[in-house]
C-alpha cells in the first residue's frame, strides 16, 4: 500500500506536527518528516482527529432502503469523519437473532466506507416479552457487545434485569432507550410552557428520569454494565452523576441536536424537529453541555436516523421522529462545545472516538494519533464556516434540522486503516 504524509495538521488541536501513513498504520508522527514516494496532503494547520466512532446509528437496512443502507449510511459517516459505526437493530426484520446481525456486519464489511459494529436487539422483535438471543449473537461473526431495543424502551424491570445478568456473563452492555411508555402515551414534544401553549400532547423529564433511576439501580443490584441512549434532561444529568458517584457501571451518551436546539422551535410546526426524545428547553440544553464537558455524560452519539420525503413532509402528530445528523454532528460538537471553550480537540477525540470505541469495544478505533497505531483519522478545516446544504448530503434522507443554518467545521479528509475514504471533502 502507498504511503501518505500527513504536513502540518494540529493532532488534537496541538502544535503543528507531520504523521506519516505507511499501510494500515501510522509509521511517524513528528516536524519535519519526508518519505520517498509518499502522496502529501498539506494540512494547513488543520485538526488531526482520530476517526470518530458513533455508538448510536440507524442504517435502516435490511427493510428501510428507502430511508438508508448500510451503504448510503456509511457514505454519510465517512463524510462526517466516522470510521466505525453501531447499528441499531430496529430494522425489519429485527436484529434479534444471529443471522440479522451477521448479514448487517457482512454489508458493511462489503462497502467499506467505515467498520459497521451491528448491535443486537434486547428482546424478540423489539416486544419487551421475551430475551433475545444475546449469547447467539454475541458468539456470531458479527460478535456484538451492544444490545439495545432503541426506539422502544426496556420498560419491564424483570426483563431489563435478566438481560444485564446474560450480558455480564460475556462482557457485554445494554444501551437503554429510556421512555416510561405509560407517561409519554400520545406525546408529542417537550412537556412544559411550549407544549402548553400549542396544545400539543407533553413529553414529561420524569418518563426518562424513572427509567434511567430505576436501571442504574439494577445494574448497581446484579454487577453489570447499563449504557444510557440520547440522555435529554438536566434531572437525567444528575441521576447519572450520582450513580457514577456510587461507583455504578453506567455511561451515557448525548446527541449533537440535544446540545443545540431546544423545544422552542417546535412553534413552527416543522416536522424536522420532532424526534425522540423530545428536543427539551433551555436549561436542559446547558445542563447537557456541562455534563459532556464535566464527564458525567461520556459519549457524543448521532442517533442518526434517516426518514424518507413523505414521511416528514406532513402535519406534526403524523411525522416520523428522527433527524440525519452523521454528516453534522462534529460541526455543532465544535459550535456547542469548542467554540465555547467548554471542550478542546482532545476532548472531543475523547468524547466521540475513544470513549465509544471503549464503550462498544471497538478494536482498532478510537486509538492515540501515534506511531504503530491503526492508521483510522479524520481531518477537519476548523476554520470553516458554511450553511448547511442536505442536498449534497451523502445520506439517501435529506431530514436534517440543520437547513440553512451556518455551522462550523468541515471534514476534509477521512482515512479508515490508511485507505482514504473521504478526500477535499469528496467521497473516493
């Protein structure tokens, strides 16, 4: 394979520095470097992360290839600088069972835009009844770690109990979608002062906060490891501090939009806002900040979640939840975090590349820009600024709440084991 050297990137926002690609791996990193033959890319004095990792992803195939594949979908990750993705298992049919998940993992081994880490349903087709098969999925090729019924919430204790006691047993973790059914039945957005005003079927904090109370508490009662989806609310926020203060296994996780948009803009009756959960107020948006900043949250995830034209271009109570956000999610991570001096660049390699990759034992990702490592980087044009365009979006679903706003940031370049997957901003 060809070498590529890397001049003058800022590796995690630091000094200037030269890495040098040989093959799969980084061979140098250092000023001054020089390789006979090796392509040069001038960095300028641009950002050098590690290849971010998203914990938190919908491809939507097999059974929604009109929303995204898992090729569209890791199109639009490269693009957004992502070298390994989770896949949530809500497609149709389930990833509940071994063959689902291995076929997923072969798709995404197939494309090769990015490493596609499938993650297993909880329970048979997402029902809350019965276990799925954990240990059949875990022992597949496919090998997964992560089990989630995401878009639905775990919402029987008995069960969510079992299924962090099977997991225990292999390593594995329960990435909770935390939504009181009972107190969310009709909702529509944020319970509070907007909701009221419009009429519009409330979405109270206490649904998410009682599940999350009750989990970590489970996972404190039988040892195990419980991950927290999309957290949303200040009150979840200190919840999850204090159960980390116990020494409870818990990790969390927060989506770009949930650091940037709140529930006012639900007064336009645009559809492109409504996901789930709920886009929350204010204060709940600076609570979410300081957690990411303070490492109570630990991850940033996209929950990328694609929805073709019709399903979004209609009146509010009969529109999908969901918004794209792996082509953005590091541009507003830089407006909301970065730019506002909470995070610097290293700690955003830490909250969107080392820590998922941690999380979801992602081997090879999320490693240190050093010599001998696993050649898996992003370059970003920090200086950048632009509107956003869905139309040149990689993504097969154009449903973003971004539409031209002006964000931050541009990734340039992409590189998954030294093979460039993004270049000057264009898919190879």
């Amino acid at each position: 394979m060809s070498k590529i050297l890397i001049r003058g990137a800022k590796v995690l926002g630091g000094e200037r520095q030269d890495v040098l690609i040989d093959g799969e791996t980084i061979a140098q990193v250092g000023t001054g470097l020089s390789a006979e033959g090796a392509e040069v890319i001038e960095a300028e004095g641009k950002v050098l992360l590690p290849g971010l990792v998203d914990l938190h992803t919908h491809l939507r195939e097999p059974g929604r290839e009109d929303s995204e594949t898992v090729l569209t979908g890791t199109r639009a990750a490269a693009s957004g600088g992502y070298t390994a993705v989770f896949a949530m298992a809500n497609t149709f049919p389930v990833a509940d069972t071994a063959g689902v998940v291995e076929q997923v993992w072969r798709l995404g081994k197939e494309h090769g835009y990015c490493d596609v880490q499938p993650i297993g349903a909880v329970t048979v087709g997402l029902e809350g009844r019965k276990l799925a098969e954990l240990g059949a999925m875990h022992e597949s090729a496919a090998g997964v770690t992560v089990f989630s019924d995401d878009g639905k919430c775990v919402d029987d204790a008995v069960i969510m109990r079992r299924a962090l006691e099977y997991v225990k047993a292999f390593g594995g973790i329960v990435a909770q979608h935390a939504q009181e059914p009972r107190l969310t039945e009709g909702a529509q957005m944020n319970e509070g002062v907007v909701s009221a005003e419009l009429g519009l079927g409330g979405w109270p904090a206490v649904a998410e906060e009682s599940i999350i109370a009750r989990d970590v508490l489970l996972a404190e009662h039988v040892g195990s490891c419980v991950h927290i989806c999309h957290l949303s609310t200040a009150g979840s926020v200190e919840i999850v501090r204090w159960a980390k203060s116990r020494g409870i296994q818990v990790t969390a996780e927060v989506t770009p939009h949930h650091l940037l948009l709140t529930d006012e803009l639900v007064r336009t009756y645009n559809p492109v806002y409504k996901v789930n959960p709920p886009l929350r107020t204010e204060r709940d948006v600076m609570a979410l900040r300081e957690a990411l900043a303070d490492g109570t949250i630990d991850i940033v995830a996209t929950d990328h979640a694609p929805h073709p034209h019709e399903d979004k271009d209609c009146e509010w109570a009969a529109a999908a939840m969901g918004m794209v956000g792996l082509e953005t999610a590091l541009s507003v991570v830089q407006e909301t975090m970065v730019d506002t001096g909470l995070l610097d660049w290293a700690g955003v390699a830490d909250r969107m590349s080392a820590k998922p990759a941690q999380i979801g034992q992602a081997t090879g990702h999320g490693r240190p820009v050093s010599a001998g490592e696993p050649a898996n980087l992003t370059l970003v044009d920090t200086a950048y600024r632009g509107q956003v365009d869905p139309a040149g979006f990689a993504s097969r679903s154009r449903n973003t709440p971004y539409q031209g706003r002006e964000l931050p940031g541009r990734v340039t370049h992409t590189w998954l084991r030294g093979k460039a997957t993004l270049v000057d901003g264009k898919l190879t």
